[in-house]
C-alpha cells in the first residue's frame, strides 16, 4: 500500500513536471508570436488596437430636483428610496412647481 509521504512525493514531481512543460509551451507560443509578427511587419503598437473599441460614456445630465423641503432646504429627485424628511407625509405637498 502506498503511503501518504509516497503521494505526496509524486505530486511534487508532477507539479514540477508540469511546470517545466508550461514554461516550454510559453516558449514555444511566444516563439510562433513572434515569427508571426516579423511575418506580417506587426509591431506591439499594431496589437494594442486589438480586441473591442473602448467604449465611450457620455456624462449624465444631472437629474432636476421633484420634491424639496421648504422648512429644510432639503430636495429629492424622486429616484430611489424617499429621504428620511418625507417619511409619513404626502409627496404631492413638496412637489416642486
């Protein structure tokens, strides 16, 4: 029966071995890229341009005020979760006209 220390042996070895074959296929991939690139005249600025186009965000309007509070000063766009200010009373009262 194998021991524990046997496995533990054998799975250092794989994981060395395993190691080494990925330092290799590296070697071997960055070896065709680079065969590749000499091929077609591409430089590092040529492949920077890969892939998708960096969207561009328009900035947002600011969104106007619905509700303020005359006593406070207090406003509200009406999005999201009330303010603590409008709790238990009509919106209709502090709409913004």
């Amino acid at each position: 029966m194998t021991t524990y220390q046997e496995y533990q042996a054998k799975i250092a070895e794989l994981q060395n071995l395993a190691e080494s074959a990925r330092k290799e296929e590296l070697s071997k991939a960055k070896e065709q890229i680079a065969t590749i690139m000499r091929e077609y005249g591409l430089s590092l600025a040529d492949l920077a341009g890969v892939g998708k186009p960096a969207k561009t965000l328009k900035p947002r309007a600011p969104v106007p005020m619905k509700y303020r509070d005359d006593a406070t000063g207090q406003t509200w766009t009406g999005r999201g979760r009330a303010p603590k200010w409008l709790e238990g009373k009509n919106k209709d009262d502090f709409l913004i006209k």
